[in-house]
C-alpha cells in the first residue's frame, strides 16, 4: 500500500490505528500528514492534494466527509476504514479489520536517509519539550504520558512519537475529558504535562480540578495558543512546583521569573487550532464585492485568539458583515469564521513590499485608530 516517498493522510481521533498507520508508512519510507476529523472537505481536500497523499486513513463517521474531498484528488488510491464500512462499489475503499487479516508478506528493505528522507508533513507546529529542568531528572521508565492533544496536531503526535520511541507508559484518550484529564494526572502522579492555554485555564481555575490531586505536576508545557502574563502567575500560586515553557515572546519580573506570553509567529491560535491569516484572506478575495482584504488575531477571552477581518468593499458595491460571514462560514471549519468580528475600512495598510501591516490593524483594533 505504501512504497519509499509516498504520502498517506490521516483523519481520525486519537486512536492506536492512527500511529500503527503512521508508523507502517514511516518504515516503508513514506510520510504521514494528520488532518482535524473535524475540517471540511474543502478543507481536506486541500490538504491531500498539497501533501500528494496517495492512502487515507478515516473513521465510518469521517468517512463521506473524505470521500467527498477525494474527489478532486486522483493520486487517492486507497481509503482505510476504522470501523463499520460500507465498500458499496467503490473499489478505494478498505476495511482496518481487512488489512489486519492480510497475508503477511516479506517486503524490501527500504534505504532511509534521516537527514534528507521526510516522515511527517504537518500543517500545524509546536514547539519542543524539554524535560532538563526537571528534579529528580526524567526517569523514562518510570514516567507516565498523557496523550490526549489530537494526533492531527504536531504537538500531540510529537508527544506520542516520544512515547513510542522511549517506551513512556501512557495514557491515551481519543479527545479531551476534562474528568479523565485530571484522574489521569492523580492516580498516576505525573510530573509533566502538555497543555494549551484553556486547558491550563481548566487546572487552575475549575471546581472539577479542585476535586482532584495535581501537585504531581512539576513541568507544564503551554503550546498552540498565547499564554498571557494573568494565567501564568495564577498557574505559580496554584501549582508552586511547576514551571511553564511555551514559546518567542516575554518578560522578566523582579525576581527573574520568566513569563513567555505570546509568540512572534503570524498564525492565529484558536483554541489551539491553527488559523493561517493568508488562507482566509484568499478566501475573501475570491468575493467578487471585496477588493482587498486582511486577517488579524485578536484576544478571546476564553478561546485565546480569534480572526478578524478588516475588508476593502469593490467600488460602489453593497456588501454587509451577515454577507461576508454567510460566504466563509460554508466554506470553512467553526474555529477558522472570523469570530473576532468584520470592519469595513478604505485601505489595506501595507509596506513598500506589499506584506501586510497585521501590527497596525491589531493597534487598530485595540485603540480604534489607524
């Protein structure tokens, strides 16, 4: 199914079949490019045809959403099945069940170069763990991993890689539960944990963390989303023995604890969920009563970040913001509708080059001036 080069999609929950998948590309050498079960086949669609997937794994409840998105793209060979799966007379489709019972067959050994050979094509980053700071050191024998940030995302597949290649026992949930989140952390003392911003909210601010024990937890890693300064200190009043890592942008207090509070990057974290500005405005200018267009996040106070829009209207044309929504909310995932909002201005401010001046429009927003 998979030979050396060749790109399989993966669009499922957290589950072992997607790092059996995964893997079982890896050793043949080919890539792995995980996409949100929860996209739109639009959205999917983009995806394969920009990782030139050749094989997609799915779930029976993703399932017409995939096949959907495949068909725009002929490299898709083969779509396996977790689950019920109804093959009807499409010939592409495969059951988990019946690529396990398969023949065992020897295959060739496959030459692997690990500085040029690619394994993972993400469309979503994070940034690296680093467990030195921790006292006594990591003992990887005997910590314990929670794996419940999706597989789809870098950072939860970085998470899961780890586990596999250092043998961490661990704990997988096939989506956040916050009851099972914090069960996890008590009955198995964990010492690290790997979060986003709402989800460090959750620790330190809900009843339902306060009902369980967390002061196992000496390293919290915040990534996916800014981490503002507020949430920071109530994290080091809560919990006194963690630190926090995240990532690009902080500051120093009195007593020289760092608070990393943002990052330098353009992409906009919505609730972890990664919004790429430039795709949105792509998608606004395909109006044909907008002129130009721009895409900024702003502060949500419960989803981190979300877009706004700041549009350029075609001359002498009527548009309203119910218009411009009803257009991209049918062609995108809930986390990408511009939820911060829509303002109609008369320029786009931009340099001498033509990249867009996002720090403006922020300032814009925050002050109402441009």
């Amino acid at each position: 199914m998979c030979v050396k080069d060749d790109v399989v999609a993966l669009a499922t929950l957290n589950t072992w079949h997607y790092l059996a998948f995964f893997m079982g590309a890896a050793v043949n050498g080919g890539a792995g490019s995980g996409m949100a079960p929860i996209s739109t086949p639009l959205e999917m669609q983009r995806q394969i045809s920009e990782c030139g997937a050749s094989a997609v794994l799915t779930t029976e409840a993703v399932l017409p959403k995939v096949l959907e998105a495949v068909e725009k793209c002929p490299k898709v060979k083969t779509i396996v099945v977790v689950g019920d799966c109804q093959k009807d007379s499409n010939d592409e489709i495969v059951s988990w069940d019946d690529v396990i019972r398969t023949k065992h067959l020897d295959f060739d050994d496959v030459e692997i170069d690990a500085k040029q050979d690619v394994i993972h094509l993400p469309f979503s980053r994070s940034d690296r763990l680093n467990v030195s700071i921790l006292e006594p050191p990591f003992d990887f024998e005997r910590e314990n991993y929670l794996l419940y940030l999706p597989f789809y995302h870098v950072y939860g597949l970085l998470m899961a890689l780890d586990a596999l290649h250092l043998g961490v026992c661990s704990v997988m949930m096939s989506h956040f539960n916050s009851t099972v989140f914090c069960q996890s952390i008590e009955k198995y003392k964990m010492r690290t944990v790997n979060v986003v911003p709402p989800i460090l909210l959750l620790m330190v601010k809900s009843p339902l963390a306060a009902k369980f024990d967390l002061s196992s937890v000496e390293l919290i890693v915040s990534g996916a989303a800014p981490l503002g300064k507020g949430l920071c200190e109530e994290v080091i009043r809560k919990l006194p023995k963690a630190k926090i890592q995240q990532g690009d942008i902080g500051y120093l207090d009195n007593d020289c604890h760092l608070f990393v509070v943002d990052r330098l990057k353009e992409l906009i974290k919505v609730k972890g969920f990664q919004v790429p500005p430039a795709e949105l405005e792509s998608l606004l200018l395909t109006h044909p009563k907008i002129k130009d267009a721009a895409v900024v996040g702003i502060k949500h106070e419960n989803l981190g970040e979300v877009p706004k829009a700041y549009i350029v209207a075609q001359a002498n044309a009527s548009l309203t913001e119910d218009e411009v929504h009803l257009f991209v909310n049918d062609k995108v995932s809930k986390y990408k509708q511009l939820l911060g909002g829509i303002e109609f201005i008369d320029e786009i401010p931009k340099a001498p080059s033509g990249k867009i001046l996002r720090r403006l429009l922020r300032k814009k927003h925050n002050n109402n001036t441009l």
